[in-house]
C-alpha cells in the first residue's frame, strides 16, 4: 500500500524522538524503503539524512556511509534539489564521515585522508570556516599518535571562527577539553570543560560525555567529591543510550579505580550486548578494556571464580571475562595497529587494562557491597618464631594492650590465638585463660560459645592461682548470659552469681589494688545486668531504682580507688548509667552534666576509646536542651575517639548523628551542610561494611538523598533516592520513611523537568499516606501531582489527582488550598478534549463561593484579609479565564465572533474591577496583586475601545512600581493603548 508524504513525513519526526538503538535503526530502514517507493525527491533526502543520523547514534556506525555517499551523489548530480536545510546537514554530516572513519579499522588510512581533504576542499569552495576540518583532523592526529600533527590541528582549531558548521559549543568543550586531559593538563581540561558542566552549554549528549571524561582527570587531582557526584550524574544520564558506550566505559572505568568493583559489575550487566556491537569498533575497544581491568582487579583481589556478566547466554567467571576481554581487545587493537602502521593503540590499551587503582575505596552513597569469591577465605598469616622477634612476643603485646585497656587488646589476643594453631607458640595456663577470657569476650561469638570460653578461662585463673580473676570472668558470663537473650529468669539467676563474686572478692580490695579492679568490675557487670532489666521493662520505675542504687553503690565502693585507671574506667561507665537515668526522668540539665563527668573520667584514666557512648549521650542531651553547637561538639568529639576503635555499624551511627546536628538549623547554604553530605556518604559506607545495608545503610542513603536535594544537587539526589527505595520498607524502616523518599524523589524529578516522573512517585506516596489518620501530607502529595500531571500534560489524571486533593482539603477545612486546586482544575477544563469553557468558568465561580462561604466564620482580621485576597485573586483569573475561553476578539470581522468576543471581555473586565476592588481595600500587603488586575483590566479595555482608562491603568502601575516585570507589562500597554 502506498503511503503519502506528509504521513512518511511524521514518521521520520516520530521515529527521530523514539531511543536510541537498533529499534529506531530498523524502523527508519522500514520508513526508507517506503520514501523510496514513493518517488518524492525531496522525501528521499530526508530520508537518508535520518538513516544517518540514526546509524551515527547507535552502535551500527558502521551503516551510516552507504546512505552518505547516496546523498553525496545525489548533490553532485542535482544540488538544484537540496534545499538550504538539506544542503547544511550534507555538510554537517561530511564531518561525521571523514573523521568517523577512523574508527573503523577496515577502511584504509590513505581513504580517511582522501576524505578529510575532500572535506576541506569542499569546506573552502562553499565558503565554510575550516574550524570543522582542523577539528576533524586532530581526531585523526590523535587516533594514529601523532603528535606534533595534532597539536597543529588544535591550533588550527581554535584560531578559525566558528561559523554553522562548527560543532555545538558543548561538544566542542568537550573534545577540547579531552584533548588537554590526554597531554596531562588536567587542570585546564576540567576548567576547559567547565561551561558544560555548570549547564552553560548543553546538547543532546552532554554534558553527557563530559561527566565521564572527566572522572579520571578529577581522581588524578584529588578532587574526589566531584568525581562521585560526576559518576552519579553523568552515569543517570547515559544510561538509556545506546551510542554512549565510551561514556559508559569510562564509568567502569572509574569504578574500577575507586574500589567500587561491585558497582563496575553492575553496569557491565545493564548492556550486555556491548560486548557484541561490533558496528562501533572504537568504543568497543574502550568497554573491552576497561572490563580486563575490572575483572582483573577482582581476580587480584581473590575473586576470580566470582560469577559476573559477559557476553552471550554462557555463565562467566572474572577469571575468564578477564582473558576474554584483555585477548579480544588486543585483538582489536591490533587491526587498528595494522592499518594505521604503528603500535599507538595497542599501546593506549595496555597500558589502560594495567592501570593500578587511584584510590583503595571512595564511597559513593549507593549500597555497597564486596564481591564474593567462591574460594575459601585464606586465613591471616602469622610470621613464624624467629630469634629477632619470637611469636611468644605476642603475649607480651596483648597483656601489655589488655593493661592499657586498648580496644585493641583482643585483636592482638586474636593474633596469640593464630600462632598457637599454627604451632609456632605454646601458652602456659595463665595466658591460655587470658586468651580464653578475651576469645569469650568477642561479640561475634555466639552466646554458647562465649559462655564456653568463659567457663574455661575461670577454670584456667583458678588453676594459675588466680582466684580474683577467675570470679571476673564468672561475672562476664553471668552479664553475657542475660544480655542477648533477657529474661526475668536469667536476669535474677545472673545477679545471684555476682553478687556472690563481688562479696567473695570485696574483703581483699581495701589492701589490694588488683582486687579493687576486679571488685570493681564485678559491681560494673551488676550494674549491666540491671540495665539490661531497664532496657527488657522499658524504663520501668523499679528497674530505674535498682539501677540507680547499683550505681551508687558501685561509686562508693571505687570512690577510694578512683585514682586507679582500671577503676576509673567502670566509674566512667557507671557514671554514663547515672546519665541514662536522668534523662529517663526528662532530666535533660542532669543528664547534660552527668554524661560530662563521664566523660571526664574517661579522658582522665587515659581511656578516651571508652568515653564514645557517654559523647553520643551528651550530644542528645545538649541537643534536648536547645543548645545545637554544644550538641555538634560531643558528636564530633564521639566520631573522633571511635575513628580507630569503633566496629563498623558504630562508625555508621555516629556519622549520621553528626549529620542530624550539623543539618539542625535547616540552612542548606550554610557549609555544614556539605559537610553532613560526607558524613552521611560515611554513614551509608560503614553500614554496608557492618552488613546493615539492608537496615540502618538504607536509612543513611535514604538521608543522603535528601540533603542531596536540599543543597541543589537533584540529579545526584535522583541516583541515590532511586537505588534506596527498594531496599526500604514500611516494616523496618517505617512508612514515613518510604513516603518522605517518594516526595523527595517527586521533587528531584521536578527539578530535573521530567514531571510524568514526579506525579508517579507523589501518587505512590499519597496512597501509603491514604491509610494514615492525618491526612495533610496525603492532600498535599495529591495535589503535587495534579501539578505534576498539568504540567506532563496529562489532563485526565491531573483532573483526577486535583479532585481528590479537593475532596481532602475540604475534609481538612482547609479554604485556601481547596479554592486554589479548583481554580487550577478551571483550566484544566480549557484543554482539548477536557470538559469545556462553560464547566470551567462554574468551577471558577464555585471557587470564589468557597471563600464567600469561609468569610463569616473567620474571626481574626488576619484570618478575614488572607480570605479576601483568595477570593480577589479567584476574580482575577476569572476574567483572564473568559478572555483564554473567548473564540474571537471584539476587533475581529466576523461581526458574530466579535460580538460574542466583547460579551466576553466585558464580563471579564467587570471581574477584574471585582478583583482590584478588593485587592485595594486590602491595602499595601496585596499592592502588586492589585496592580496585576488593573493590568489585566487595562488590556481589556483597550480591546473595548477605551484606549483612555487603558492609558490611566498602566500610567499608575507605572506610577507606583519599580519592579521590572510589572513595569515591563505596563509600557507594553501604554504602547498598545496609544497605538505605538
């Protein structure tokens, strides 16, 4: 069947919006071969135009110089037939040809330089500038490692004007910038590139490319914060299209380089037909490399029989993608090597794959997470004995780390325990129950395999003669044995046995020191065994009492000990106790001072790694008791003990409650918010080392996100909101959460102008928000989408949204917000298709009643003058709403249509003067609002004739107001009411 024109026409218009790919390459070979049955000449051109340029935007290159030498023939035969457009884009495409074949290592070297020159021939006898050419020709340059020729044709480049054939100023900024980056001037590059990366110049792919051209130059200089946020934005953005594969292997890339090989993984399994789109051969070679690099990394790293994505249908390990990729782009390279007659490519590429790391890890706020090598974990070596450093030297290291009380001790105990297995020590009795005590101590034993441990050690004490320690170690598994599994039970079976140890030691810890630390600590095991009572009865009045008695206790007992750092180290403890008390009680004053004195004792015994928890605690209390900077202190003080100690989900809590201080006074340009952007990124990292980043590494990115988008930084915010909200979940992380992500992501995407988007995740959000009691937010989320979906265009569910956020909003009494989702339903009603002018102007009207309605049960004047405004404003766009709903105007000469123009802008001109009636008696607060009415009434009049009082409105706004906008409008109808 025969198709016409105009329809083959909107074909190749549809077909240029569809993504890129071998999708839209097929249907324009479908839309051709129908032009070409049609026999339209001028059809034909268009046609082969959008063959090539679907072919150059896609991974098929390669097709694109067989519709171009058709075209190419065509001019030289009948230029008559191209028109001015027609004949620019043969000229524009003359730079995709000549330089592009580079790129293709079948076509000879000496057939790229026939083309460029033809291409500078044909660029000087039509008048072009030779930028384009220069351009093209350092493209060539660089491509064969010619250096002195390529620095020429950037001169070159750079002193031709610009003309309609030079490339957009994006991607010119580009290719010079990559050019400076490829010299090692990175600085100028990143400066080079700056315009596109502030949004000054933009194309259809950048700043794109730019974004991932610049992530190795910002690693090589340090500037590590930049390069995150150019992965997570530059990566969103090339993610749906097909033609930037060299932008993608730039993102593996630099995933590969960051420690962030899991991430790497995952983009490879996003596009696996990259490894098979050969119409490209030049980024081909780019993903090839940098997957050897990638999946070398991993084999380094003792993943190499970790499953990964690759080519085909075939199941891959890193090990094999590794030898695939490095062979088939060596292979590669080398067709380029031969055809260009020198090694510069398989040079480049080498030297590319074998690129060492840049940085051991730079988090990127996403959930993170190692790879996982199907071996065996390979335990730590540990030196056997040697004359210069015996292995029993260990013991020695771990008693003296255990004294000090070091966190550290029982890695060092951890350390004596590999020699003893690897039989290069044997330990006494006494170090075999040190070991023990310390091995029952470790919070990734099971609660059976401490109290076994423990049991063993204080068999082991009492053996070496060491009853005091033996009894210690008793009370340890007495406080372990209740503390992960509570009961009343376990808790008064444990008590029982340390208040036996404490009187068995007590009579021998006046004259003895080393019984006054253990006495000590056996009080400090009661009083942990009491909290954990507290924590089981949710603060119960009884337990709080016990507590606090075994607390006092506990301090009158040491008080004469206290200089004794091993006993300051529990009075520290217990004092952090006190603390809790008081701020139980709403205490927060106590509290404040009590988690101080803690503090204080801990810093004192030289014991600072103990006195994180009590720093925390002080920061909430400061924070309680209003005082945000005293607050932010403490955190900070808690983060910096625990940097060297502290277990990773620790490390995790600790950043992200510096983030809640430093965000506390909601200034998103103050810089402590760029700061609580790197704690939270160290939050979301710590968990996922933690292995919490299902749980509390969710939340973290989710707040990540947030402060993202706070700070301007949407598309950023974007990446991180939308890979948080499937890992977040009403159960754990509480619905509000769920919802606040959705609305944050709602305004990313309106940030980022994509509103379908936005309206989707809003209305996810308001159907969570549906089931809760107060229905604010839903109302609220209902109407962002309604704007949402008006602004998509997407009339019939912005009606439906609008309707519902109406409904809520009367339920929740709430005037102003009804009327104005009314009024913005009103001309939904305009719309095509929509219910029509009549409708619209009932529901205006029904708006301004909503407030004529509200007026009487308003009692304060404030309440009375905001109604006011809200019915004066519903007259307003009542009469630009006649005026918009009008078919004519009151000049036109179809004296029908212009009778029923004037009827119309006469009602409307009486709305307005409604309007300005009541915006004046509101007085100087409504000033502009008024003057925007009398504007509006002003055009009108001068569309009825009254060129006079047209002239008096705009004069006085004139009169009364600086502002541009105002003005500006005003002196448009002075001019258009005095006929100039």
């Amino acid at each position: 069947m025969t198709i016409d024109a105009p329809s083959l026409r909107q074909a190749l218009r549809d077909n240029y919006d569809e993504p890129e790919g071998q999708a839209r390459n097929a249907r324009a070979e479908r839309i051709f071969a129908d032009i070409e049955q049609s026999g339209d000449i001028d059809l034909l051109i268009d046609g082969l135009h959008h063959l090539m340029m679907v072919y150059n935007y896609s991974s098929e290159a390669d097709k694109m110089f067989v519709p171009f030498a058709r075209l190419l023939r065509l001019w030289e035969e009948r230029p008559e037939d191209f028109d001015g457009q027609q004949t620019h884009s043969l000229f524009w495409m003359f730079k995709w040809v000549s330089s592009g074949m580079i790129n293709q290592p079948h076509i000879p070297l000496d057939s790229i330089e026939k083309w460029q020159a033809e291409m500078d021939r044909r660029y000087r006898f039509a008048g072009h500038s030779e930028r384009a050419v220069r351009q093209g020709e350092l493209r060539i340059a660089r491509h064969l490692g010619d250096r002195v020729r390529a620095e020429r044709a950037y001169a070159g480049w750079l002193a031709a004007d610009r003309d309609e054939k030079s490339d957009c100023r994006a991607c010119e900024l580009h290719t010079q910038g990559a050019w400076l980056s490829h010299i090692g001037q990175d600085e100028a590059a990143l400066e080079n590139w700056r315009p596109v990366l502030e949004g000054e110049f933009t194309c259809a792919h950048e700043p794109h490319a730019v974004l991932a051209e610049s992530l190795i130059p910002l690693l090589r200089l340090g500037r590590t914060d930049e390069a995150r946020a150019h992965h997570l934005r530059g990566f969103r953005l090339v993610r749906p299209m097909e033609s930037m594969r060299n932008a993608v292997a730039e993102h593996v890339e630099f995933c590969a380089l960051t420690g962030n090989e899991a991430r790497g993984l995952e983009i490879l399994a996003e596009r696996p037909a990259y490894f098979t789109q050969t119409g490209e051969p030049d980024s081909l070679l780019s993903y090839l490399a940098v997957t050897a690099l990638l999946t070398e990394r991993l084999v380094l790293l003792g993943h190499g029989e970790q499953s990964v994505p690759g080519p085909g249908d075939r199941t891959w390990t890193a090990a094999e993608l590794a030898r695939y990729a490095r062979d088939e782009a060596l292979q590669l390279a080398t067709r380029f090597d031969k055809r260009n007659n020198n090694t510069h490519i398989s040079d480049g590429v080498r030297q590319r794959m074998d690129r060492a790391p840049l940085l051991e890890r730079l988090p990127l706020g996403l959930r993170e997470s190692r790879p996982v090598s199907a071996a065996p974990a390979v335990p730590v070596a540990v030196a056997p004995p040697s004359d210069s450093a015996p292995a029993v030297s260990l013991v020695t290291r771990a008693r003296e780390l255990a004294a000090a009380q070091r966190p550290d001790a029982l890695a060092a105990w951890q350390a004596v325990a590999a020699a003893v297995a690897e039989g290069h020590i044997e330990l006494d009795g006494l170090a075999q129950a040190e070991l023990h005590d310390f091995l029952g101590r470790e919070r990734r034993q099971t609660t059976a395999q401490s109290l076994a441990y423990l049991g063993l050690a204080a068999q082991q004490y009492e053996t070496a003669d060491e009853p005091g320690l033996a009894l210690v170690a008793r009370a340890r598994a007495a406080h372990i044995s209740c503390r992960d599994e509570p009961s009343d039970e376990r808790i008064d079976k444990a008590l029982d046995e340390v208040t036996t140890a404490f009187g068995t030691i007590s009579a021998r810890s006046s004259k003895d020191e080393a019984a006054a630390h253990q006495a000590s600590q056996i009080l400090l095991y009661r009083s942990r065994i009491l909290n954990v009572r507290l924590n089981l009865t949710q603060g119960s009045e009884s337990a709080i009492a016990a507590l606090e008695k075994s607390v006092r206790e506990h301090l009158a007992f040491t008080e004469p000990h206290a200089a004794v750092p091993r006993v300051g180290v529990t009075i520290g403890e217990v004092l952090g106790y006190l603390g809790d008390i008081a701020a139980l009680r709403s205490g927060a004053a106590e509290a404040a001072e009590l988690y101080t004195r803690a503090a204080q004792v801990y810093e004192a015994t030289g014991c600072p790694w103990y006195a994180v928890e009590v720093y925390s605690q002080l920061a909430r209390a400061r924070k309680a008791l209003g005082d945000s900077e005293r607050a932010e202190t403490a955190a900070r003080t808690a983060l910096e003990h625990a940097r060297e100690y502290a277990h990773s989900g620790g490390q995790a809590r600790l950043h992200l409650q510096l983030v809640d201080y430093l965000t506390d006074a909601g200034d998103p340009d103050s810089a402590k918010f760029e700061e609580a952007i790197e704690h939270a990124l160290q939050a979301a990292h710590w968990a996922d080392e933690a292995g919490e980043a299902a749980g509390f590494g969710a939340y973290a990115r989710h707040r990540l996100g947030g402060l993202l988008l706070r700070l301007g930084r949407a598309d950023e915010g974007a990446v991180i909101l939308e890979a948080v909200l499937p890992e977040l979940s009403a159960d754990e992380h509480g619905d509000g959460t769920v919802v606040q992500t959705l609305w944050w992501l709602g305004d990313c995407m309106t940030v980022l102008n994509d509103p379908r988007a936005a309206a989707e995740h809003w209305l996810k959000a308001a159907d969570i928000a549906r089931e809760w009691p107060e229905q604010r937010d839903h109302a609220m989320l209902a109407n962002l989408a309604g704007e949402a979906l008006y602004r998509a265009g997407l009339n019939n569910e912005a009606e439906r949204a609008y309707r519902r956020a109406g409904e809520l909003w009367r339920e929740l009494g709430d005037v102003h917000a009804l009327t104005r989702s009314m009024r913005v339903r009103a001309w939904l009603a305009l719309r095509e298709g929509q219910a029509g002018p009549t409708a619209a102007g009932d529901l205006m009207l029904s708006a301004a009643a909503e407030c004529e309605t509200a007026l009487p049960g308003l009692t304060s004047t404030e309440d009375r003058e905001r109604m006011c405004a809200e019915q004066a404003e519903t007259y307003r766009q009542m009469g630009e709403l006649l005026v918009n709903a009008a078919e004519g105007e009151p000049g036109d000469k179809d004296e029908a249509r212009a009778k029923a123009a004037r009827a119309a802008y006469e009602e409307a001109l009486s709305y307005a003067k409604q309007a300005i009636e009541v915006f004046a008696s509101l007085g100087e607060p409504c000033a502009e609002d008024r003057a925007k009415a009398e504007l509006l009434a002003g055009w009108l009049e001068a569309d009825l004739r009254n060129a006079a009082g047209a002239r008096v409105r705009a004069q006085g706004v004139l009169d009364a107001f600086s502002t541009e906008e105002l003005r500006g409008e005003a002196e448009a109808l002075l001019r258009y009411a005095t006929g100039a």
